[in-house]
C-alpha cells in the first residue's frame, strides 16, 4: 500500500478537514492510452478514507495477476503446474511466505519427479523398496537426464523449500521466494526443452520406420 498519506492531507488548510476527507470510498479507473476501447486493458483502483489519510483498498486487476501473466507459458507443461505456480505467486504477493514454498515444492515432487520415478519403476529400472531407501537428492541423481539438469546440479532448491515450511519464518520464506521462484521457472524452462526434444524423437523415429 505504502504511504498512507501521499497527499499530505492532514497538513493543508492549516489542520483543517480537507474536502477529500469527507469522502468514504472512491474508485478511479485508469484506461489504456494504446487501447482505449477495450476494459480489459483497464486498470481500476480503490481507495478508502479515514479523517485526513487514505490507503488502498482495492485494485483490478489484482497484484497476482498482473504478475501471473508471464507464467501463462506453463500450461503448455502442464495445467497443474501453472496452476500450483499461480497460487505460489498468489500467496506471496498477499505476504503469505511459507504457504507459497509448499507450492512450489510440490511442483518438485509431483510434477516433476515423481512422474518419472514411476517411469523407472514400470520399465523395472528400479523396485519401490529399493526406491523407498533412498533419499530425495539419491532420487535426482537417478533421474540425471530425464528431469532439468539445473534441478539434479541445484539440489539445495528443495532443500530451502523444506527448510522453509519447517523452520524458516515468514518474513524469511518472503525474502527467499523470489529467487527461489526464479530456479523453479527454469527448472520449467528445462522441463518444456525435454518434453519438445523427447516428441521430436519420436516423430522422427515414426518417419525413419516408414522408410523401406
């Protein structure tokens, strides 16, 4: 919100009520110079006041999405994971640390590695009770190549998401969500590149076979 009193209103008039101040709640709406036909464009805010401040009360469209819109790319990986990210972003931009560090570490384990520790054990790669005595980083390891190589070589990613639901504060969850969000977006990056090479092989695969 910041200033409460931007516009110095208890100090005009020499003390006196300002006009301003009588007012309740007032809503401004702000219309895209490039684009002014279309509200959608449209930034809409509303302030409410007391006495001789204001503060913010209200904002369309909200902090979340506005700040949501570059994580759209995700759905393409999967709608899950954008959604997981989305509420992430959400509750940060509310204040809320360690509820958005337990978002971000299920899009970990079960988006990312889970899915494919399962791939391992279907093709008998590996069995569930040999799977159950390794440790989450002895689980990366296995996964070397088939998931982000930022994640496999940047394993204390999950490690501060864990330490953060368990034992950091929120102010300190806060002060590490942007980084760490930043690591979760390229570990997606990796994640779509593996996913479009892998249907790259394939197709070619299909054409080499149909050639005699």
């Amino acid at each position: 919100m910041g200033n409460d009193n931007p516009f110095g209103l208890n100090s005009l008039n020499g003390g006196k009520k300002h006009w301003l101040s009588n007012l309740n709640i007032i809503v401004r709406e702000f219309e895209c110079s490039r684009e002014k036909s279309n509200s959608q464009h449209n930034f809409v805010v509303a302030f409410k006041f007391y006495d001789s401040h204001f503060v913010k009360i209200a904002q369309y469209p909200s902090v979340a999405d506005l700040t949501n819109r570059h994580l759209s790319k995700y759905k393409k990986l999967d709608n899950d994971i954008f959604l997981e990210l989305s509420k992430g972003q959400g509750l940060f931009s509310h204040g809320v640390g360690i509820g958005s560090f337990v978002y971000l570490r299920r899009i970990i384990e079960n988006h990312i590695v889970k899915p494919e520790l399962k791939k391992l054990i279907s093709q008998e790669k590996i069995t569930e009770e040999d799977l159950s005595k390794k440790d989450f980083k002895e689980k990366l390891n296995l996964l070397r190549g088939e998931i982000s190589d930022f994640l496999v070589e940047n394993k204390k990613i999950y490690s501060v998401l864990s330490k953060g639901i368990h034992e950091l504060s929120e102010n300190e969850c806060l002060t590490m969500y942007p980084i760490i969000e930043k690591c979760i977006e390229i570990i997606l990056d990796e994640q779509i590149e593996l996913k479009e090479k892998l249907k790259k092989k394939e197709q070619v695969a299909k054409q080499l076979n149909q050639l005699k």
